[in-house]
C-alpha cells in the first residue's frame, strides 16, 4: 500500500497516509483545529523508520471532503476507526494528539479503551480553559477577547469553521469522560511567551495557567498509569512544525514504556 489512501468515510473521501514498517508499533497522529496531515510531516520523517505512522486529514481538512456537519469528538473517533481499518492498521495503538486532537485522543481512549495502549499528548486543550481564563480579564477584556476571536474564524474555511464550533461542546464532554485507562501518557505543554502573544493579548501568566491546567490533567490520570509531564519555555503553538523531534522524544518514551511492561 502506497503512503497515499483515500478512504469513503460515511459517503465522504478522507485522505490518509501510512508509512513505516508493517509490524512496527502503531502511531496514530491526529492534529489540532484545522491541521492536515501536512503538519506533521516532520514527525513522520523522525518516526517512519522504527513506528507505523498514520496521518488523516479529518473531513473538511486539506485535501479531505467536507463530509457530515457536526464535528464533535464521538464522531471524529468513528472516522478515525474506518481511517484505521482501511488502512488494516490493527490495535493497539499510541495516539498522539496535537491542542484539539488531544481530546479526540482521549475521547478514543474513553471510547475504545482496549484499543489504546499509549498517549502522547502535545499541548493539549483543555476543557476548563476558558473558564478559568474569563477569571483573569475583567468584561470588557473578555467581550474584546471574544469578538477578535470571532472575526478570526470567520475568515477560516468551512471545515476548519465547523471544527471550531463544536470546541464548547467537545469540552464538555471532556468533563464527563471516565478515568481514562492505566497507559503511559507523555504530556507537553509549550509556555513560550513573547512578543507575538502580547501583541495577539495574551499575557505572560496565561502561560502559567495552561501550564497548571496540564499539571492538573496529568493529575486526572488513572493511578496507575505511567505519566511524564514535560514543560518547554521555548516552544510554541508551532511546536510540530519548529520541534518534531520533541514530539519524537515523547513517543520513543511512550513506546519503550510499553515494551517495559
């Protein structure tokens, strides 16, 4: 099978990508609002060689069909599942996640949980994060905050649109999720802080409280499971692009965690 798959997902042409050797552990990347496969190609490039690594491009995302409207995480999974099967990727697998993809990562977990053996999650979202940000700006800030952000999305494609409308409800749902699996978990969270955030708003103790949030997802874990919790100042959102050998690291971790067991 060539590295390039197109899947009929529900009546919807997904692209997909598989590449590394067959009986390699399973890597599964899924990225954050509005990413492609395209955006982990450094990644990929790092991990092809000793994991088989999927991509997807969720419908509505690159070169993917728009597909069904709602674009919440239950369905996202489901589409993940046909992805994976076409691709007759077996489980169990390590899911990687990048922001968003950090909730459908741990959606599939809640959802499948024999067919998860790992996470790695790349500054992930998370589901109290607008709450407990609307606490350190006063109303206006907020209504100010809201409408820049609004303006923002409404100049995105439709797909990307669709993925951002469905944020409040997937955090939501975050909050009801069981005590996810005893798995190993590798967590980052990117505080870099600099002139770009200030100009975009951001103030240099959000930094801190993403950070706490994260400390406080790790904490979520199942008991038993194996968590690392790493903290880089000098990455960024664009952690994928600028760092694909951290996102490596995290998943060389998970695995040898898995093969220790």
């Amino acid at each position: 099978m060539g590295p390039d798959v197109w899947v009929d997902v529900q009546g919807t042409r997904v692209h997909s990508r598989v590449v590394g050797p067959r009986f390699a552990p399973v890597v599964v990347l899924d990225g954050g609002a509005g990413q492609d496969l395209r955006a982990w190609k450094g990644v990929v490039d790092e991990l092809s060689k000793e994991a088989r690594v999927v991509t997807w491009s969720r419908p509505g995302l690159g070169s993917s069909e728009l597909g069904l409207v709602g674009r919440g995480s239950p369905r996202i999974v489901e589409e993940l599942r046909i992805v994976l099967e076409a691709l007759e990727v077996e489980p169990p697998y390590v899911l990687v996640g990048n922001a968003v993809g950090t909730f459908h990562a741990r959606a599939f977990a809640a959802m499948y949980r024999d067919e998860v053996a790992a996470m790695v999650l790349i500054d992930p979202s998370h589901e109290d994060w607008l709450r407990r940000l609307r606490l350190t700006r006063s109303t206006a800030e907020w209504r100010e905050m809201g409408d820049a952000f609004h303006k923002e999305v409404n100049l995105l494609p439709e797909g990307t649109r669709r993925e951002f409308a469905e944020l409040e409800e997937d955090a939501n749902r975050m909050k009801r999720l069981p005590i996810l699996p005893a798995m190993p978990v590798w967590i980052l969270s990117c505080t870099r802080f600099d002139e770009r955030d200030e100009a975009a708003g951001r103030r240099r103790e959000d930094t801190a409280l993403w950070e706490e949030l994260h400390s406080e997802l790790a904490s979520s874990m199942h008991p038993q499971a194996t968590v690392q919790h790493i903290t880089r100042s000098d990455l960024g959102s664009d952690v994928l692009e600028v760092s694909p050998q951290t996102v490596a690291e995290g998943v060389r971790w998970a695995i040898e965690e898995l093969r220790g067991r």
